[in-house]
C-alpha cells in the first residue's frame, strides 16, 4: 500500500471529462433561456440601430441562429433517447436469456474432477453405419445428453433439408440414441452424458467430413455449447446469476477449452455457421478468463481459434488479439461499433503490456489508455470501466491523484446503475488505494469493506484475496484501524486485533496466491504478536498465536448508492 503525499497536480488538468459538454449546454431549461436571452438582445439591437447597415446585414443570420440552437438540441435529445432505448432494449433481452437459467449448487467437499472418456474402439461389423462415423470424426466423443440429442436431431433433420428429397425419417433423437445404445455404439459415462464407444472403419474421415450430415451435426454441437455459454457469460455480469454462473464455468470449463482445442487445425474448412458458433465460445470463454483475472491466451484458446480456416477479417483480428498476435492497430471495419472496439481493445492491451517494460513512460501509458477511452463505444460499460480504473492506477503512480479521483468518480458513476457488478467492486478498490495514497486510511477503509462486500455476493476469489490483503495490511501497520472493521464488545485489544488480521492474510493467500505483500505483513503480525506476549509476559497460548484461517470477516458496508437493474 502506497503512503505517497506527493503534490497533486490541479483539478483543471485533467483530459477526460466527466461528462459531454453537450449535456449541460443543451439541457432544456437552460437552452430555453439562453435563446429567449439571445433574441431579447437581438431584437433591443436592431430596434436601437434598425438604420445602420452592419446590423442590418447581421440581423438575417442571426435570426435563424435560434433556430439551430433549438434544431441542434432536438437531434441531440433524440439521439440520447434513441441510444437509452437501445440500451434499454439490449438489457431486456439479456434479462431475458438468463432468466431461465437454474444455477447449479456448490460443489461438494470430496469432489471428483469429471473423468476423461477413453477413445472409442473401431469395430469392423459397424462398417457403413452412418450416424455411428459422423459421432467417430466429430471434435469430441463424450456428451451431455441433451448435447447429444441435439447432435442427433441435426443427422436426423439434414435429409429432410436437402434438394429433391422426400419427407425425413418419422424416428426421433430419442428413438435414434436408444437404437445407438442397443448397439453400444454410445454408452453411459456418469449422470446424463454419454460416451461414443464403438465406431465403424468405414466410411472414411474424408468421405463423412464432406457430407452435410456431418457438418450438420458439428454446427448443432456447437451452437448447443456457443448458446449456454453464452447466456452463463452474461450471467457473470448479473448480482443475482453471478455465483450460479461462476460454478457452471468452474465445471464446464475444462470441457469447453477441449471442445475448442479439438476444433484446431482441423486440415478442412469448417461451415460458416459452425465456425461463427466456435467464435461466440471463444468469446464467452474469454469473459470467463477475464473475471478470474487470467491471461487472455493463457490456456491456449486464442491459439487456437487462430488455426481454424475461414475466419472473417475482424473475427481473425480479435483471436489474433487476444493470441498476442496482432503487432499493428486493427484498421476500420464495418460496423464502425466493432471496429472502434477493436481498436480500443489493442491500445489498452499495448498500453497495459508497456507497464511491465523498463524504462516505464506512464505518460505514454496513460496517454495511450485515454485514447482507448474515446474509442470504445458508449453503451460499453464494462470496457469504459475497465479503461478508466487502469488509467486510474497509473495516475496514482503518477501522483496525479486528482485525475485518478476523476476517472474513478465517472467509473462509479457508470455502474451506479447495476451495469457491470464486477466493475463497481474494482471501482471501489481503487478508490480505496486512492484515499489512502492522499493520507486519508478511513476512507480507504470504507471503500475496501465496500468492495470486499460486492465481491463475496459475486463469490470473486481474486477480489476477496486482495480486498483482505489491503484491510490485513491496514490493520498490522496501525492496530487502531481495527475498531472500523471488527465488533467492539467486547472491547478489543492490539493483539486481538493483529491476530484477527492475520486471518484475513492467511485467507488472502488462500483465495489469491498472487497477493504479493500479504506474506510480508503476516510476517510482521507473527513478529508483533511475538513481541507483545514477551511484553505482557504471557506463555504462548494457541488461542493468541497468528490464525491459519480467517475467524471474522471484516464488517460488511452496504452500497446504498447501488441502484440494481
């Protein structure tokens, strides 16, 4: 923690503004009275020197200056309206998708990670069963079941779709996957999957591939897996979802990532609609990582999705992107939305790799993270957020504390409406290392417990560990900060105070191992602890000595300025 006092530079340097212009300048009271102003001096001008030529040549123009000010505020109005109701609109359709969702419960205490199925043996007898060598050369051999009977479904349905054909078979998935279980083609592989377990020879890989049953049945596996994920990413972002949606990704993770590796180079393009549903899956995959704080490539994802032939311009640039591929600014696209996007993505990803060089310029990180600011879109509120706490953290660096207080002020002012939970949390955090960076440890205090509070609702490990780092941390440099966190009755004493600490320090490593001063302050507390029994002349007693685990939470602080969705 920073305890810098370095000067701050005035308010009025500051480049990113806390809201348009615009907005207060063609408000409609004030436009009203700046034109009602505006004509009554015109009119006592022209009445006062109606015969001289100047004014006379000046009063046409202005007249209709009025009326521009009154057009330019309507086209205003109604493109702030038409934008709330797309937002609106977007939002409702989101509600929507993951209202349905049932979250799965925690796991158990003695869970089993979900066993690999074994590859499936090759059976001469099967030789010209077609379903049987469509399920050998799709990417993956073990299924859910309701995957598995949509797979089933597409084979099905493919006949019924092609030129010239008759009326498809009258058998359905279900009667299809009881004929496949007779024959063992597929058995069970634990509660509601199964596994491909006998295949034919023939056909060959080659002959299946090119007909339309196989590239129907690989679109429907992955649309099935693009549109779950999908909906479970969007549930990240929700307060009520957010823990059902961090254990489904928890579990079905590992699945996901093989699902995507076994699409890599796959030596033949795949159809348009299957690749557009890998790519939805390597976004999803993509806010996952992003939430638990890893790498965008760290698991090889973005390498992969780089292999596959028949990517689009913009797709292929955002998988090269996030591969770490991409050493030049994205051009334009269309639509300009997702062009500006991208190319807001890439300044903050170059901004954010030049922080770990040396020698460090945090001007021209900072000037690069503000230029992906005024790039992304509007209704991007996670990525407005995201760039405006980094530019933060640089200001602080910088000791620009005021320009941080400004970007951190518009960031909360953006969530304030329940948009982006996880955003808000980071918001607060920062805020915390901001007021503690100007000297003023109860605010910082405050805004951790705040943060702490947001990210236990939303279960986020990463979050917890480094909001009990900071409070831990707090407290083992000045024991007195503990009466803000802790109960007071009954009254609390220095040692109890750093003992407590050193649970929440213990649990900061537990939840995030990469907390980096929570093993240097749990050193200290072991040491101060050790001190004040040799002081108090007090045995060592277990019940005194440093914690292993956390034994009170921190008091928790309700965000009253949180306005949910």
């Amino acid at each position: 923690m920073s305890t810098s006092t370095e000067p701050t530079e005035p308010v009025g340097q500051t480049a990113t503004p806390r809201s348009s212009i615009w907005i207060g300048f063609l408000g409609t009271a004030s436009l009203v009275a700046y034109t009602v102003l505006f004509e009554l001096v015109r009119t006592l001008v022209v009445n006062s020197f109606g015969e001289n030529a100047v004014v006379q040549f000046f009063n046409g123009p202005l007249r209709w200056l009025s009326v521009l000010f009154i057009a330019a505020a309507a086209v205003y109005a109604l493109s702030r309206f038409a934008r709330g109701y797309r937002t609106r609109v977007r939002t409702a359709r989101e509600m929507d998708l993951i209202a349905g969702l049932v979250e799965p419960g925690p796991a158990l205490a003695d869970h089993r990670p979900r066993a690999a199925a074994p590859a499936p043996e090759t059976v001469a007898t099967l030789d010209g069963h077609l379903i049987a060598a469509v399920l050998r050369d799709l990417p993956v051999h073990d299924y859910e079941t309701i995957a598995l009977l949509a797979v089933l479904n597409a084979i099905r349905d493919t006949p019924g779709r092609l030129p010239l054909a008759r009326e498809p078979s009258a058998r359905t998935a279900a009667k299809l996957l009881e004929g496949l279980c007779r024959r063992e083609i597929v058995t069970e592989h634990g509660a509601q999957r199964f596994r491909v377990r006998r295949v034919p020879a023939l056909p060959g890989r080659a002959t299946v591939t090119a007909g339309p049953q196989w590239a129907a049945a690989l679109t429907a596996l992955l649309q099935h897996y693009a549109d779950r994920a999908g909906r479970w990413a969007i549930a990240l972002e929700s307060r009520r979802f957010a823990v059902g949606a961090r254990r489904w990704f928890e579990t079905e993770e590992p699945y996901l990532r093989a699902l995507v590796a076994a699409c890599a180079n796959p030596g033949r393009e795949f159809p348009p609609a299957a690749v557009a549903h890998l790519i939805r899956l390597g976004n999803a995959l993509d806010v996952w990582y992003a939430r638990i704080g890893s790498g965008e490539n760290e698991t090889g994802v973005a390498d992969d999705l780089c292999s596959l032939p028949g990517i689009d311009e913009l797709n292929r640039d955002l998988v090269l992107l996030r591969a770490g591929r991409l050493d030049e600014r994205p051009r334009g696209y269309r639509p300009r939305r997702l062009s500006t996007s991208l190319a807001a993505r890439w300044e903050h990803q170059t901004a954010l790799r030049r922080l770990a060089t040396a020698p460090l310029d945090l001007d021209e990180v900072a000037d690069q993270l503000e230029t992906a600011w005024w790039l992304l879109p509007r209704d991007d509120v996670a990525g407005e957020v995201c760039a405006l706490i980094n530019l933060a953290v640089v200001h602080i660096r910088q000791g620009r504390l005021d320009a941080a207080q400004d970007r951190l002020e518009l960031a909360e002012s953006l969530t304030r409406t329940g948009v982006d939970p996880d955003g808000r949390a980071q918001t607060h955090e920062t805020m915390g290392a901001l007021w503690w960076a100007r000297g003023e440890p109860r605010r910082a205090l405050r805004c951790w417990q705040l943060a702490l509070s947001a990210y236990r609702v939303l279960d986020d490990d990463p979050g917890i560990g480094r909001c009990l780092q900071h409070l831990g941390s707090a407290v083992v440099a000045d024991p007195d900060h503990a009466t803000l966190l802790l109960p007071a009755d009954p009254p609390l004493t220095r040692a109890e105070a750093v003992r407590q600490a050193t649970g929440w320090l213990a649990e900061a490593r537990r939840r995030h191992p990469a907390a980096r001063h929570a093993g240097h302050y749990a050193a200290q507390a072991r040491s101060d602890l050790r001190a004040d029994r040799g002081l108090l002349g007090i045995r060592p007693a277990r019940r005194r000595g440093p914690l292993a685990r956390i034994d009170q939470w921190p008091a928790s602080v309700e965000d009253h300025a949180h306005r949910p969705r």
